[in-house]
C-alpha cells in the first residue's frame, strides 16, 4: 500500500492566502504547501488507487504530484474541505465511484450519502456507494472500514483501510476532537501508519471563544473548541491506538513559525509505503522515516 499526502492543510491551509503571519512567509520562503486535506491510497499489487477526501485543491494536488487519478474516492464528511473538489469529476472521469456513510446526520436530516449525492446530482460521472459504520467493504482490492468520530455538530467518520494480502493497516482520524468514541478507537487500533488530526498546539486553546475540552492530567487540553484535536490531543490518541508511525495532518497556519514544521506535523508531497511489516518513507523530500 502506497500513501500519498496530497493535502495536510486545515480549511485555509497554509500559506493562507491574503495572509502575511511569520508561519505563511516561511512556508513561501521554503516552498513548503499544507493545501486541504486529501490522501491518495494506491494498492501496489492491483495498480488500483483511493482518494480520501476531494479536496478543492485536487486540480493542483495531481499536477504536482506523481501519483494516478483514483479508481475511487471516500468522503469523510461534508465540510467544504473535504466535499468541494468533487466538480473536478467532470470531463476528468468517465466513472467515479464515492463511498459514503449512510447514517441519518440529525444536523442534517440527511447521510453524508444522501448530501454528497444531492449536491453533484449533475454529475453522471460519479456514483454514490452507501457505507454502514464498522462494515468493511472491498475497494480496490483494499478493506475500507468508515468509523464515527466527534466533529460538532456534523457527523464524521474516520476511516481504516487495510490490504487483506499483506496485514498493512493505515488508519486516519478524520476531523475530529479527542473524544472518539470507543468502539471506533478499537477499530482505529494498532495501525502501521496513523493520520491525525492536529490543527494547533494545545497553547492556542486559550485564544478560543470557547478554549479546550478533554484535558489530560496535567491540564492541557486534547482538544481545541469543540471539533479537532489539539498537536497534544493527537498525539495522545496516537499513543492509545499504539500506532507505529504518526503524522500530524490537517494542521493550520495558527502553529507558530518555530513549531509550525517540527515533526511529527506532515507537509503535502510525503509518501508512506506500508508493506505489512512496517512503514518506510519513499519521497523525498525529506530523508527522514516518520517519527513515532
Ligand atoms: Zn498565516
Ligand atoms: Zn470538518
Ligand atoms: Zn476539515
């Protein structure tokens, strides 16, 4: 299984346009991009390949990256981020399947699903799967199994997605604070390589209207408002899965410029090969393995 970070940026990603704060003009100055979310899953033995989330920045994702068009894509939940990159279906596909869960939002009246298949009702090119929660389905050659998380007042899923051939395990958080249910955490449990959610340092909690929840035993908040996870929280949830590798996603221009590229926090471009015996980084960029 080859994992492709296209997106590792929040809503704005950075740089943020129109935005001159010092973590912007150092991500210019090094031509690092964290552009909204997207992850692009390849099954190495079929060729085959899923996207996570259809990012609004997927016509440059694939320009700048070396990696197929899906074979299919997932949607996560209905946020702008992680929906709006849809349109770019048309005249790119001639047929995208998009998996979706199928529970009744109560925010919404509606499933992920039922959204999803509404608001691209134009697009004779793309197919709406419906997903029960927990229930794996076979995509590509890959076990792909929908998760609920806690992203107020949406719901969310986070996703496992596992090759049956070679036991590799990626699992993703999703948006989502740290108050991930248990049944899902079970789920998510002992991946190879897990993406998290974690859009600041628990420090910035004190600038929220409404600051931080779920507070570890030395105070510090694991969740920043009330929909993600703070770089504490993250990590922490990390741990509780004992997850091998970590990468830190979905993080916003508000880290300061001096934490803002430390590790374990991913850029878009790094690519995990997971081949059932562990992890290693094959891009590039940095000739660093993921840290722990
Ligand atoms: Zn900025
Ligand atoms: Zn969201
Ligand atoms: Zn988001």
């Amino acid at each position: 299984m080859l994992v492709t970070l296209l997106g590792t940026g929040d809503t704005t990603g950075t740089p943020t346009v129109g935005c001159d704060c010092d973590t912007c003009q150092a991500a210019r100055e090094q031509g690092i991009d964290r552009s909204r979310f997207s992850v692009h899953v390849e099954n190495e033995h079929t060729g085959e390949s899923i996207l996570v989330d259809l990012s609004p920045d997927f016509r440059h994702q694939f320009l700048d990256h070396d990696v197929d068009l899906p074979d299919a894509a997932v949607i996560t939940h209905i946020h702008f981020d992680h929906i709006d990159g849809l349109g770019n279906a048309y005249r790119v596909f001639d047929d995208l399947p998009v998996y979706a869960a199928d529970e009744v939002d109560p925010q919404t009246g509606e499933s992920v699903a039922d959204t999803v298949r509404e608001k691209y009702d134009y697009l004779d090119t793309v197919t709406v799967h419906d997903v029960a929660p927990f229930e794996p389905v076979c995509v590509c050659g890959l076990e792909l199994t929908l998760v609920p998380v806690d992203h107020p007042p949406l719901v969310c899923y986070g996703l496992v997605i596992e090759d049956p051939e070679t036991g590799a395990k990626l699992s993703l958080s999703g948006d989502t604070s740290y108050d991930v249910p248990d049944a899902s955490r079970e789920r998510l449990s002992d991946p190879d390589l897990f993406l998290a959610d974690g859009i600041v340092p628990a420090s910035l909690c004190a600038s929220h209207p409404i600051g931080g929840a779920n507070h570890d035993a030395d105070g510090v908040p694991r969740t920043f408002g009330s929909k993600h996870m703070t770089r504490e929280g993250a990590l922490a949830l990390a741990a509780d899965l004992d997850a091998d590798t970590t990468r830190l996603v979905h993080t916003a221009h508000y880290y300061p410029v001096e934490e803002a590229f430390e590790e374990p926090l991913a850029v878009d471009g790094e690519q995990y090969r997971l081949d059932g015996n562990g992890v290693s980084r094959v891009d590039t960029r940095r000739d660093t393995v993921g840290s722990r």
